[in-house]
C-alpha cells in the first residue's frame, strides 16, 4: 500500500511537471500558456506592464539593492530576452528613522507614464523613459511615518480612481486586536485603538510628495489586511479581498473544531465606498452560514450576530485562508467577451488548514454584468501546485501571485516560489466562447486545493497517519501514536511552521537545521515563552515576522515541544530538561542578537 501510494505520488508530480514546465497551465478551452520567464532570481510579488509591452516585477526584497525587474521581449515570441533589475529605495528621511525596505514590499503599477511601487513603509514613483530600466531618481509619495517600523499585514498594494486619487490600505498590526498578539482565550481590546490609524484604506493625491498617513483621508476602515486591490472603471468603485483573521481553534479550543478553523473565517471580496466599514477586529463573515457574525475575542460563539448587523458584508465570500494577492479587473478585447470588466483574484495559495489538504492555489475569475458580479467564481488558471494533495505549503512548486495585462495582448501571471512568470493568451474564436467551454474548469472544484475537505475522510494526520521522508509525505501503513510534543506541536505551531517543519518562504521561518532550534537552548526557550518580533537570520536568510509567546504553556508542554522540534525534521540535538525552562520562566529574556 506504501509503495503503490508512494508510486502514485510519483507519477502525478512528474506529469504535472512536464505540464508545467512546458508553460502549459489548466485552463479554459482555447486559451493557452507558455512561459515567458523562467525564473527570476528573486521571488517576486505584483507585476505590471508598460503601453510599449516592458514588464515590471516588484521583488519581495532586495535584490542585491535593487527593487524590481524590467523585462522585455525584444523579438515579440512570447518570451523575455532582456532582464535589467533596478529601483534602489532611499534609506532614511527626516521624517522617519527606520529602513524604508522589508521582506513584504509589494506594488507595483504603472500610471500616466509613471510606475508606482512599494516598499513595506514607502510607496515611490519612477518616471518611465525610453530606457528599459527608468534612469530617472525616484520620487516619494507615501511614508507610513509610524514609529512601529514592520508589523503584520504590512503589505502595501496600489491603485488608482483615475481622478488623482492613489489608495493604499494600513494593515492592523494584530490578528484579532488582541494583547498579547494570538494568546488562547484572550479577549480582544474594546474599542479597538489598532482602529484608528490602521485596518483600513486611505486615499492620497497620486501627484504630491512625501505624504504621511495625516496627509491622506480615510477611505474606510474595520479591513484587517489587503493585498489585493483594484478600481473597477465600470461602475467607478474600489474593491479589494481581505486576508481573514486565523487560528479559530488554536485560540478558542472549546468554541470551534479544526474543520472549523480550517475553513473559517472567509477571505471577503468586497465593494469599498467611501465611510464603509467592514467590522473587523469585532466581527468576521461565515461563507457557509452567509451571515457575519461576532469574533470570538468579543463574547462571540460562531453564530451570534451581535453588533455585526451594523458592518457591511461582502460581494462573496471566499473559503478561509485562501491568501487573495492580486486582484486585476479586465478591460481588453483580447479575451472572450464574458471576461470584459470582470475581475481575476490571485489566490497564493493557504499555510493554516492542517490538519486538512491546503488549498487554493490557482487564479479565479469573477465575471461582472453591469457594475456587479453576475455569477459565482470560475477557476481560470490551476495546476501551479504540481502535487495534490498539498500537505504543507512547502510541497507546492509554484504559487500565484501576481496578475497583469499587457495592452498589446496577454495576460501575465507571476509565481513567488521561483520567480516564474506565464503568459497566457487566448487563441480561439471569441464568438463562439461559451459556457461550455468552462466544464472542464469547473471539475476542478472537486480537487483537493480548491473543494470543501470531508471532515474526516480528507484529513492529513502528519504523525498519526501520514509522515514526511526525504521530502516526500508517505501515508503510513497503521496509524502510529505521535509523542506528546508532536500533540502540542500540532496544535500551536504546525499552522505556522508545517508538518515538515520547513515554514512557509518569506514568512515563517524553517525549523530544519538551524541554530536556532539546534543550538542554544536558552535563547530557543525565552522565544517560545516570550515571544519574538523583528529581524533575524534563520539558515542564512533574513526573516522580519512575529512568533507568539506561548507563556500559557505549562514548563512540561514547553519541554515536550521543544524536544519534538529538536529531534525531528532531521534535527539530531540534545533535549531539555523541563528545569531548563522553570528557571528561565521568569527571567527576563536573553537578548536576540
């Protein structure tokens, strides 16, 4: 049984893989995809493209102190010729004393002859010339000013109302407004202060320089984090699909499961006007009880409505955890006309559905019918996993992320993972498009990415019922009792750190060979007890996230959690003593450095 899963494995990933790496995407008849980079040496986030057809990639950070990527095809076969990184942001201003740059830089759009990019704090432009690479010096826009510096959901996507109006969203720096971040059972603080400056749109003047968040005008807040956003010109309006709050279960055990928690709450695709509000931290939408409903941090059960008949509901709501990252509305004549002014969410794919298969991973497609949507969302792009089911994120080659339109035909879609990028063109007869030729899309649905899990037939037990060797999951021929640390570990860190303990690339760290689970043991138990935020080096990478404190553990289930993780994933350390971390409970922490 082993051999034949283990087999089956095999053989799926390698015809996914010469399908791929053929530039061939799952995708509605009569559109096809080739590549058009491959790869990037930098994983990339939104992409854009210039009136002349240059490509521009917005680097997730730094790359050799360049931002971004000019790309273009000289010879117009489909496929780049020339490659020139450029961008390097300004360090310091008078009006901040923090880095300007991050591992979360984002944006990237092209407008009036400018292209306006992102970092984490600042939001630049650069005047487009002739050149591939603009030689012009870059001018700042925006300035997130707080004295903060990095949080969560600190991605800083861009748009335009086409009137000088550029928004950009201010991600709360918190999960559910609550103090300690992500501590089980902790109600959340009422009223919420992150409201104020952050969890929100703000519009600001596209054309004006250095612009603090003062200088901008709330657009709408109670949004907890955006990184996809669009103006759709049809009907004039502002959208964007929210990133939902997470770890239902791991913080309220006794009120949601972790089929719950795993498919709840939903990414919301919502219209946003002017003074609108959304309800977070108080309140987040159920997609399967239709309704919005009051967060567990403010008294709520999962099904009381509270307060949250006041906030605005979305247009439609997204399985949980879906990881929205781009969101492009059509406006071309190259696709059928079923496409026009509809809208194509990137969905990157989730990293907090164990114990289930995580799932999206592809690109959808929203078709609108005179300024709203007319019809539920299609899958228009699929197969960039390459392995089904997806156990931890890791196992996924390629993930969505950044869409774009050229105005001399195609559309584009960048991946983080190795910084590949499709073109996709259609090649049929527009006038004879139809719904028929969305059947096979749709049958995609009932793969394990993108359909509803059973609740028990679709679980991956890494442990118990599932294990990883050399890289590769094996479902085990009886079901095995996993140690209690593995227990805990599944509980409070899987979400974050995955079954293979490999983390998710560019946002949780890998806990496979470092020396910051092997090595010293006291600074390995003040991060678990204490927590840990900012900038570290894990396995020669630069990390800049936040790691909960797990200080409600008892010194036992400390103990138990750190052995699991240092003698397994390949780890080979000696183990705590659950004296070691009685002693150090209520020390202050070690420094980080």
């Amino acid at each position: 049984m082993k051999f034949f899963l283990v087999l089956s494995l095999i053989i799926f990933s390698l015809s996914c893989e010469n399908q791929i790496d053929s530039g061939e995407l799952f995708l509605p008849n009569g559109f096809t995809s080739t590549v058009f980079v491959d790869s990037l040496s930098k994983n990339i986030r939104h992409i854009t493209v210039n009136e002349n057809g240059d490509l521009y990639a917005k680097f997730k950070s730094l790359n050799n102190d360049y931002s971004l990527a000019a790309i273009r095809d000289e010879n117009n076969d489909g496929k780049a010729d020339t490659i020139s990184n450029f961008g390097k942001f300004k360090i310091k201003s008078n009006k901040s004393n923090f880095e300007w740059a991050g591992l979360l830089e984002t944006g990237a759009r092209v407008r009036n002859g400018y292209l306006y990019y992102s970092s984490e704090l600042v939001v630049y432009r650069v005047k487009l010339d002739d050149n591939l690479a603009p030689t012009s010096e870059p001018e700042v826009i925006v300035i997130d000013d707080h004295d903060h510096g990095s949080h969560e959901h600190i991605a800083k996507p861009i748009t335009f109302d086409g009137k000088g109006g550029l928004y950009v969203p201010f991600g709360a720096p918190s999960n559910a407004c609550v103090n300690p971040k992500r501590t089980p059972l902790t109600l959340g603080v009422d009223p919420c202060p992150e409201l104020e400056n952050h969890a929100g749109v703000w519009r600001f003047d596209e054309n004006k320089h250095n612009q603090t968040q003062s200088d901008g005008t709330k657009y709408a807040t109670g949004i907890r984090s955006v990184v996809a956003l669009d103006w759709n010109f049809e009907n004039d309006c502002l959208y964007a699909v929210v990133h939902g709050r997470d770890n239902l279960f791991r913080l309220w055990p006794q009120k949601y499961n972790r089929w719950e928690s795993a498919m709840l709450p939903s990414e919301e695709f919502i219209k946003i006007e002017k003074g609108d509000n959304f309800g977070w931290p108080y309140c987040y939408y159920d997609q399967i009880k239709d309704k919005k409903v009051l967060g567990p941090e403010y008294g709520g059960d999962g099904d009381m409505i509270g307060r949250c008949d006041q906030f605005k509901n979305p247009e439609i709501g997204f399985p949980g955890h879906w990881a929205p990252n781009d969101l492009v509305f059509y406006t071309g004549d190259d696709f059928p006309s079923r496409y026009k002014n509809g809208a194509f969410i990137a969905f990157h794919g989730s990293t907090n559905r164990a114990p289930y298969p995580q799932s999206s991973y592809f690109v959808a497609f929203i078709p609108f019918e005179g300024g709203k949507p007319s019809g539920q969302y299609e899958v228009f792009a699929d197969g960039f996993a390459q392995i089904d089911p997806i156990a931890s994120v890791d196992d996924a080659k390629y993930r969505p992320m950044g869409i774009a339109f050229s105005s001399k035909g195609g559309m584009f879609i960048g991946d983080t993972e190795k910084g590949r990028i499709w073109k996709i063109q259609f090649n049929g007869d527009k006038n004879k498009f139809s719904s028929n030729d969305l059947v096979e899309m749709e049958k995609r649905k009932l793969n394990s990415n993108i359909k509803t899990p059973d609740k028990e037939k679709d679980k991956i037990e890494i442990g118990t019922d599932y294990e990883y060797k050399d890289g590769i999951l094996f479902k085990l021929k009886s079901p095995k009792k996993v140690s209690v640390g593995q227990e805990l570990y599944n509980i409070y860190c899987i979400s974050c750190h995955q079954g293979d303990g490999k983390g998710a690339k560019g946002r949780f760290p890998s806990l496979v060979g470092t020396d910051w689970v092997i090595g010293d043991k006291k600074r390995l138990i003040n991060v678990l007890l204490n927590g840990l935020e900012g900038e570290i080096i894990v396995n020669g990478e630069t990390w800049n996230g936040y790691m909960p404190q797990h200080s409600f553990l008892n010194d036992t289930q400390i103990t138990d959690i750190l052995n699991y993780i240092r003698r397994n994933f390949g780890n080979d350390a000696d183990e705590i003593d659950t004296n070691e971390v009685r002693n150090l409970r209520s020390k202050k922490s070690i420094s980080m450095n």
